[in-house]
C-alpha cells in the first residue's frame, strides 16, 4: 500500500512510471545520466545519488541526461532548475537535459523556463502507450530575444493526463495531486557562436 503521505504537497520523492520514462528514452534517448536518483529507483545505467554518497547539485553532468528532481515545497525544485540552465549554457559535456517536473505555472522558475521557449507541445496517453500531440512554434514570438541573448533555449511539453507515480517500485493507485510537464533543455549554438566571434577588443594605445 503507498503512503498516502507521497500525494500531499510536503512529498519530495515521486519516482518515474517506467512507462513514461521508457517513451522519452525511445524518442530522446537513450539518456546517460539521471542525476536525481537512488540506487533503488534509477532508471539509467549511470546516475547520481545521495544514497551512494553523490549530489547531483554539486556533480558536473554528462551527455544526454534525464532528471526527475525531488520536489515539494520551498525551493527545491528551483534549485535543480537553476542547476540544469547552469549545466546547459556552461558544460559543453552536456548534449541536453530532458526534465520531468510539476507543471506549476506560477513559480519563477516556471516563468525562466518559458522566457527561454522556443515550442510548446501536448503528450497523450492511449492504450498504446504515450504520443506527442499538437505542437506549436513560439520562435517567432520569442525569436529576437532567444536567437541573441539566451544562452539556453527550452521546449516545453505539458502532459494531458495526471501521472501515477511510483513508492517504492509500486505504481500509486492515485494519480499525483499536480499535472507535469516535460521541459526540454539545449544550448543556443547561436548564443555560443556569436559569443566567440564577439572576442575582445585590442586596447589602443597613445
């Protein structure tokens, strides 16, 4: 039986469906990272966890990686989002982050998120498993502003349907008690390549 605690606001831990993660890793992956997980719970060969005596917060990152950090209340989840823009924009060893989190639209890192998008998606789930729905383009809404100074874009792709979780590695008779939304994480390769070509300036001398 799941704790009904795990579907109050104060839970942190909300370990992936395998399902969902097994779409995401077909259609982004494979990931070689998770750097939020336990040894008990990781769905990736190579992952990061407190209970082997690795912070993802404070480990570099690596290729392509999957995170579905701890949330609850306070600023936790604003942490690991500020680690993943930090990974991104700064490590080139990082191809992507594909991010797993709650879809709580009036939080700040919410809105850093959607200052960065460049698309906006719905995913579905059928009997068949999950798909990728409608899709709309927000480059040109946002295109001065992504294309010259944001060192990270994302896209962003809500999840029609709330989400049974995991305890333990048995899937909740519930649904969560919050919708999610998959974020993805990539360089601007147009930031970077500006940024080298911008160099610095001889000083003159008299």
């Amino acid at each position: 039986m799941v704790d009904d605690a795990m579907y109050s606001s104060d839970s942190k831990e909300w370990e992936t469906p395998p399902e969902f993660f097994g779409y995401l890793n077909s259609v982004l992956g494979p990931f070689d990272l998770d750097p939020a997980a336990t040894n008990e719970n990781a769905l990736c060969d190579m992952f990061y966890g407190l209970d082997v005596g690795e912070d993802g917060l404070k480990l570099p990152w690596f290729g392509k990686v999957f995170i579905n950090p701890p949330y609850g209340r306070g600023k936790l989840t604003e942490k690991w989002v500020r680690k993943i823009f930090r990974e991104v924009a700064r490590n080139k060893e990082v191809d992507f982050v594909v991010a797993l989190l709650p879809s709580r639209t009036e939080t700040i890192w919410f809105h850093w998120v959607m200052n960065c998008c460049t698309g906006i998606g719905v995913m579905y789930r059928e009997e068949s498993g999950f798909r990728k729905g409608f899709w709309t383009d927000t480059t040109l809404f946002n295109s001065d502003r992504n294309a010259g100074g944001k060192r990270v874009l994302t896209e962003v792709v809500f999840v029609k349907s709330r989400l049974k979780f995991f305890e333990n590695g048995v899937e909740s008779e519930n649904q969560a008690p919050f919708p999610s939304v998959i974020v993805i994480f990539r360089r601007n390769e147009q930031w970077v390549a500006k940024g080298r070509r911008r160099g610095k300036r001889k000083s003159s001398t008299s």
